[in-house]
C-alpha cells in the first residue's frame, strides 16, 4: 500500500483507527495532524469519538488561520503549529497517551532507547518537554523546544508522548516501537534487571545489510503455494494485530518443498501485506525484484538442517522480550500445555541468528522447538503455520503469566516426576 497517495484525511482516520484498537490511546485522547505540500494543516478534530472517526470529521487549517470542516480542531492543535515551525523537516505529528509512556512521563523518566536495537534507530534519541497547560502556548512552546533541538520523539511530563516525522507512518513506527520498548522495559524490571545493549553492538545491527541474492523469474504457483501464501499473510495480520510484534519486524515463512519455501518481506507494513508482497526462496536464489526478511538465511539453514520443522516465525512479544533483555529463563514448566508446546527455550547471544546462521539452526532440535535471541527475538519452529503460531501464542501467555505471578508469590514449577509423566502421557521426544 502506498501511503503517500491517500488523502491525509484518510491517513488520520487509518492511523487513528489502529493507535485506538491497538489500546494505545482513550476516546477522547491523542490527536494526529498530517502538514500537505500547500502547507495546510489536516488534523483530528477536538471533542470528537477517536474510535468512530470519518474522513469527514477531519479539520483542515490553511497557512492563514481560517479553518475548514465540521468540528473545531483539536485542542493541542497550538502545539502542532509550533513544532511545524520550529521544523519545517517534519510533516507529520502524532501525539498519545499509551499506560505504559504515561507511566514514564508520571514518573518523569526517559524509557531505554538500547534494550532492543531498532529503538534507537527508530526514534532517536529521546526529548523531556517541561509539564505545560494542555492546549496552551505555554506548553507549545515547551514542546518545540525540545524539537528545536533536534530531538523527533518527546515524552511530556505528566501527560503522555509526541512523535514528529516525514511522514505519518513513520511517526506510527516510531510511536509502536517506543511503546513496545517501554512496555518489555516495564515488564522486564519486573523480573529482573534489564541489560541494555551497547552502542557497538546497536551500530552493528543498523549497518547490517540485505542478504545479496541471485534471482529467478517464478512461472508457475501451485494451488499449494498460493494457499500457503494466503496463510501466512492471515497468520501474520493476527499476530500484529495482538501485537506480537511491530508493523516492519515480524517473519514468518513456510517450506514449500525441500528445495524452497517462502517468506515475508523485509520492510512492509505487517497490517496489510498481501500473497504476493511474499517472497519465493529456492536454492540460494530469490524471487524476482523481490526483498526477503534479512533473516533469510536462518530460516534456509533451519529447513535444511530439520526435516521435522515446516514453518518458522521470528517475532518480538513483549512479555517474552522481558525475558530476553534480562538473566531470567523463561521456564515452561507452568503449566502442562506451555511445557508440551515450548520445551526447552535455551538464550542465544545477540546477533548469532545473523553471525552464525548454521550453528543457530542446529539448535532447533524436536525438544528444542523454541529459542530466544538476547535482546533482539524469539524464534519459534513448528510442522505447520498454525502450529508455530500457536506455540508463538502460548509462549508469550506463558511469559506473561509468569510476570504476573511475581506479584503474587514464587513460581512453584512441575516437578520431574510430573514431567515424566507429561512426556509418557502425550509421547514428547526427550
């Protein structure tokens, strides 16, 4: 999907609609704004039900101040017009008020840009506006201050987070990966000690490259193939949508035979990626004018490596991130069905999955079908798409419970003996 050529209008009502399903702002909270090339200012309208907005409910401000549509614009709307000003780079604003980056602002504190290596790259280094009136000038001022600096994500104290951006999608990744972060970041302490990762190491994953592929011109799909493609996209829509993941980082792929399969793309918006945005991989060679996963080759070593596994997803839930940016193991001796489905869940050093494909895959053993990247992924295996799905869903449920019961007491693990049991009883590989 090409955003640039929608309306802003619609582009506000898109992104509205997923920062509002996704829980990440209230009926009467946030507001987008989207600057044209004729300088006009489209923007959310004040007052008005964020989960029920049309095209028709947006506001447009021509550069002289009159103001055109149905509904008064949005009350902050002083604070967009001051950073437009104060950078005139930016032309598009995003500002909400998701729990966990109002739990930062309420506390003052600036979430961890390093526990993950795509924050930083994806926000920048993070801005502290001064506590401000909301709607006022004071506090437009306050805001563009920080812009001014040259700082593109600013977390206002007391009140919630702007994002500023050349466009409004990449204001929207900048927003959901900031709050993923800050999420597993809250999770994590939680649990443990959170590690960040160091600028080195943050340098090395941003200069990664593409994998370089020879290509081939794909002639015919099977009924079988196509099938699978059509999977894969309803599969990895379902996981974003329970956000498993952010909109540009999730993977999934699917053996297609024992010479090729297929996989996601590297880029594209999760959301609403289609059959054929997915990418054939036979042999060493790439579909034609396509770009897959830069984890492609993991995902060939594991094929070649274990017959048993058919499908593979890489993904960056945050309850088991929390785990993957701390010391703490995540156990699947919770319940029987997490230890049936997850069995032994072994950590691996950040970056092996890139910098040592085959001695990853070699891991991924009947008993092994999960691992955990530090502080980068997990990566599940199964025989199916559905079956790694769910192992991907009952992991992070797992990890999530875990977390909870913190709170409540130590977690009491089954026993061996119990485990025997569960091995015998459902014919696990040991």
């Amino acid at each position: 999907m090409n955003l640039d050529m929608l309306h802003p209008a619609d582009q506000l009502v898109m992104f509205m609609e997923r920062i509002y399903g996704y829980g990440m702002t209230t009926t009467s909270g946030g507001n987008l704004s989207i600057l044209d090339d004729n300088g006009d200012i489209w923007i959310t309208p004040g007052s008005i039900d964020k989960g029920n907005l049309t095209r028709n409910d947006m506001v447009r401000i021509k550069p002289d101040g009159t103001i055109i549509g149905n509904h008064k614009p949005s009350s902050e709307y002083p604070f967009h017009q001051h950073i437009y000003k104060s950078r005139p780079d930016l032309k598009a604003v995003l500002h909400a008020h998701p729990p966990a980056l109002v739990a930062f602002s309420i506390v003052r504190k600036l979430p961890s840009t390093s526990l993950i290596p795509n924050v930083k790259f994806s926000c920048g280094e993070l801005g502290m506006a001064k506590y401000g009136l909301p709607g006022s000038g004071d506090l437009g001022d306050k805001i563009s201050e920080e812009f001014a600096k040259g700082f593109n994500t600013v977390i206002l104290e007391n009140h919630g987070v702007v994002i500023g951006a050349k466009s409004m999608f990449d204001a929207f990744k900048s927003f959901e990966t900031l709050d993923f972060s800050a999420r597993l970041e809250i999770d994590a302490n939680n649990i443990g000690t959170p590690k960040p990762l160091s600028p080195e190491q943050i340098d090395w994953y941003k200069s990664r490259h593409h994998v370089v592929m020879d290509e081939f011109v794909e002639n015919n799909i099977s009924s079988d193939e196509k099938m699978a493609r059509g999977e894969i996209c309803k599969l990895i829509k379902r996981a974003y949508n329970q956000q498993l993941f952010t909109s540009t980082q999730g993977t999934f792929s699917q053996r297609i035979d024992d010479d090729s399969f297929i996989i996601t793309p590297a880029g594209l918006d999760r959301k609403y990626l289609e059959p054929e945005d997915i990418v054939k991989i036979r042999g060493n060679f790439k579909e034609l004018g396509k770009i897959p996963s830069r984890s492609v080759e993991l995902h060939r070593e594991i094929y070649r490596q274990h017959p048993h596994v058919n499908s593979i997803i890489i993904a960056h839930p945050p309850c088991i991130m929390a785990f993957a940016v701390t010391d703490e193991p995540l156990d699947s001796r919770t319940i029987p069905e997490s230890y049936i489905l997850m069995r032994n869940i072994p950590k691996l050093e950040f970056g092996s999955n890139y910098l040592r494909p085959k001695e990853t895959a070699a891991v991924f053993k009947e008993n092994t079908p999960i691992a955990i990247i530090k502080n980068d992924c997990v990566i599940v295996t199964g025989t199916g798409l559905l079956n790694a799905f769910d192992r991907l869903e009952v992991a992070e449920y797992s990890a999530k419970a875990i977390i909870a019961a913190r709170d409540l007491g130590e977690v009491v693990a089954i026993n061996d003996k119990e485990i025997e049991d569960i091995e015998e009883a459902f014919h696990l590989v040991k």
